[in-house]
C-alpha cells in the first residue's frame, strides 16, 4: 500500500495510537523509512569511508520506529521533525557506541577544544586561526591538517555539548531543541537555558562558520551544497564545520562552569 494523501497517514496514526493496531504501525515505518536513508546519508558522508552507510540506515530504524510509537499526536510539532532528530539520535548513540574514533583523534580534538576554550577567555573574542596554530605550537599549515584529521569526529559533537555534571546524565543537542515537553519545569527550565546559550553563541561565530553551522543543521544542506555555495571546497566546509563544533563546545563548556557554580 502506497500512501497518497494526510487522510491515508492520519487513519493510520489513529489506527496505531487508539487502537494499538501493529498493521498500522509498521505502515507508517514503512511510509516514514526515506527519512532514515536520508539522514543516514548525510551522516555517512561526513564519516570514513570504512563505515557502512547500510548500517547507519539499520541504527537508524531503530529510532524511527522509538519515535512512532513515542509520538503524541496531540504535540504542536510535526513528526518528521521529531522522528528526525530521534532516527539521528539513534545513529549518533551507535557510532559513539562503537567508539569508532581513533583515541589519539579524540586526544588531539579535547586540545584543540582547550586551547580554544582558554584563548577565548584571555583575549575576550574570536582567536584566529594563526593564535590558535602557535597555542598549540604548529605552524598555520599543521593546524589546518590537523582541523581535517578531526572532522570525522565532529559529527559526534554537537551531541556532546552539556552534561548536567552526572557521569551519565548528559542532555544531548537533539533533546535540548526538540524536547521541550518535559513535565518537569526545573529540567525544562534548564533546557530552555541551553537553547538560549547555544543560540548566542552561535550568533558569536565567525560569519563563514555560522553559515556552515545555519546551512547544515538548519537547512539540511550536504557540505559538498554549502562548498557550492561558499565557493570553496568540501573540505574547506569540513574543516570551517570542525573549527565551528570546537568553538561551540568551548562556550558551552565556559557557560557550563558558570552554571555550576
């Protein structure tokens, strides 16, 4: 069955949820399953080669279907853009689990991450690449190779950027931006000043980084579309992307202290 109209999908979405129909559930599995080959794509090109975008697809099921069954109907949010953000959590949480990151590339990216964190405090602004390259004492050439040595990393990042200080309590960005129905007013509280944080500093990047940022996260752009656009290359977008996920980390780690204080 081929769905062609909102009536089709919103029988089934009755069907499942008032009925506890499984039929209907894995129709809409079925009808939802090109958003996972989609995210899994954009994901897969930012990894090595060695990672199979296949299997992507099949951690990506899994959230699709957490999401389905998940989802109220009664949200004042569409579901592609819930399932979305949790078909890309599922992904995200496998690869981490994995733990397919070399650890010297790890290693070299908390560095980079601290340097850029206590350069901004000193100078109180942006450091530019030429201050970061003799913080860590390597030439403007080393650090640009270093940038694209970390890029496979960075798609973990921006799902990393607070921890409420528990080992294992960590608020991911995808809850921080679509989970904003928490019946918990302190933690809604908190996730609202994490929006807030992220958004200025954002704002705070330099103009080229927060395009890359704006581009890829908000209008779903490839880096190869926003190289396009730019007028530069697919991996001078991942290194611009790189030295973006690093500055954001390193005012969220900043806002973090003055939070836990």
């Amino acid at each position: 069955m081929e769905l062609q109209s909102d009536s089709d999908i919103s029988k089934l979405w009755k069907n499942f949820k008032i009925n506890d129909c499984q039929e209907s559930r894995d129709k809409l599995i079925l009808h939802y399953s090109p958003l996972v080959k989609y995210i899994a794509g954009r994901i897969s090109a930012s990894l090595p080669q060695s990672v199979d975008q296949a299997d992507l697809v099949s951690y990506g099921i899994f959230g699709l279907i957490d999401a389905i069954e998940k989802y109220d109907l009664n949200r004042e949010i569409k579901f592609e853009t819930y399932a979305i953000s949790r078909i890309k959590g599922a992904i995200i949480d496998e690869l981490r689990a994995l733990d397919w990151v070399p650890r010297s590339v790890r290693y070299r990216a908390r560095e980079l991450e601290r340097v850029y964190f206590e350069l901004e405090n000193q100078l109180r602004r942006v450091p530019t690449d030429e201050e970061v390259a003799n913080a860590m004492g390597m030439t403007l050439e080393e650090h640009n190779e270093l940038l694209s040595q970390l890029s496979y990393s960075s798609v973990l990042a921006l799902e990393e950027l607070w921890s409420t200080g528990d080992k294992d309590d960590k608020l991911s960005l995808i809850d921080s931006i679509e989970d904003t129905t928490s019946p918990d007013p302190a933690q809604t509280f908190e996730f609202k000043e994490i929006k807030e944080i992220l958004a200025d500093a954002v704002k705070k990047l330099p103009e080229r980084e927060r395009m890359v940022i704006s581009l890829y996260y908000y209008d779903g752009l490839t880096l190869r579309e926003i190289g396009e656009i730019l007028g530069v290359t697919e991996s001078r977008v991942s290194q611009l992307h790189t030295k973006a996920v690093l500055r954001l980390k390193s005012k969220m780690r900043s806002a973090q202290i003055v939070h836990q204080d």
